[in-house]
C-alpha cells in the first residue's frame, strides 16, 4: 500500500504537478484582480500563496516554501482579512467595477517579463508539458548562474544567510530603512490625528463655555 503512489509523484520530478501549479497561480492571480469583494479577493490571495508555497516545496526549496507558507499565509493575510472584516466597507466600494486594473497589471506585467528576459540568462524549455507541442522552440526557462550553487554545496538556511548578507547586504540594509520609515511614517500620522483630535475637542469646549457665560448674563441682566 505504501507503494501505490510513485515517489517521484511529490519531490518535483514530476513536471505535470509544476504546470498544474503554473496553471492555478495564474488563475488566482486574475481572480485576486477581478474580484469585487475586498474579503474573497484576499481569499484568492490565499490561494495564490498556497500554489506559490506548494510550487516552492516541489521544486526543492523546502525552507523557502515553508517560510513563504507561514509569513505570507499565516501573518500577512489573515492580518488583511481580519482587518476587511473589521472595517465597515461600504456597499459602493463593493460594486466598483475592478476590470479596470486589467489594462495596468498587463502593462506591469510585460513590462517585468521584458526586464526579466533581458537581465536573466534563459534556455529554451526541454522537460516541460509543453515539450510535445511546435511551439516548444519559443519558450523559454529563466535560471540564475550567479549563486545557485549555494543550493547543492550548503542547507537552505546557510546559503539564504550567505546571499543575503553576503552579496546583496546594501538592498537589506535599505529595504530596512524603507520599512523603518514606513513605521515611522505611520506613527507619526496618528499623532498627528490624536492631536488635532483634541484641540478640536478643547476650541468646542471653550465655546460652549463662552455661550453659557453669555447665556447666564443676559439672563441676569433682564431679571435686573
């Protein structure tokens, strides 16, 4: 019984599961843009992390997979479908019409290809779904020849901390700053709130005294 499902079905060898997982991702994403409730949109958002994190664990990258499964899906997601269910969202902003965006995620989109293909090394594809097909000569396969062999030599773990702090250790420093004055930015805005809160409080208060003074003297003078 152990011995019903092939082990090359779940270790990434398998290259019908990754299209099958190309093919969802990409039916996730374009459901995550069209859909009109905040709250299910972030529902195929998880969705999407799922297929991102399943795709991730095939291919090898077991670390990676599981962290991308635990930040994305278990913090950053459920934090935005806790606050959706918080915030009153209004009825109108449910029936905006979202096809809009279509026309500029496909621009980002080729736009990020181009970059991509253009900065990246590639091969055409040979071990894919696609390889039976005549349009096999025009896909390509984007890999990296920069640090990849980190990945054969050490642990997952070692070789993020040897890319990350090694290599690109100026874009971590300054994606630490962006993120500290995001912070920042945020903490100041509510102050800034609280106390224009209150000094509106105060000039009402103040006015209310003024009218009761004014009140009580025009109500001594007639009685004089």
């Amino acid at each position: 019984m152990l011995y019903i499902v092939n082990e090359t079905t779940f270790n990434g060898y398998s290259v019908y599961n990754l299209d099958l997982l190309h093919i969802i991702a990409i039916l996730f994403g374009i459901l995550v843009i069209i859909s009109k409730n905040p709250i299910v949109s972030v529902l195929f958002l998880i969705g999407l992390f799922l297929a991102i994190s399943a795709y991730l664990i095939l291919t090898g990258l077991n670390f990676i997979g599981l962290a991308y499964l635990l930040v994305y899906i278990g913090a950053v997601s459920i934090l935005f479908l806790f606050i959706l269910m918080l915030i009153n969202v209004r009825i109108s902003e449910l029936l905006i019409d979202s096809i809009n965006s279509i026309p500029l995620a496909i621009l980002v989109g080729s736009f990020f290809n181009y970059f991509v293909n253009n900065v990246l090394p590639y091969m055409v594809i040979t071990n894919s779904l696609f390889y039976n097909f005549s349009i096999k000569k025009k896909l390509t396969n984007v890999t990296s020849v920069s640090w990849d062999g980190y990945l054969a030599e050490n642990s997952h773990i070692a070789s993020i901390g040897n890319i990350l702090y090694g290599n690109y250790s100026i874009w971590l420093i300054i994606t630490s700053i962006i993120l500290l004055l995001a912070m920042v930015g945020c903490i100041v805005i509510t102050l800034k709130e609280k106390t224009s809160k209150v000094t509106i409080g105060s000039d009402t208060k103040k006015k209310e005294k003024e009218i009761s003074s004014i009140g009580r003297a025009s109500v001594l003078h007639a009685a004089g």
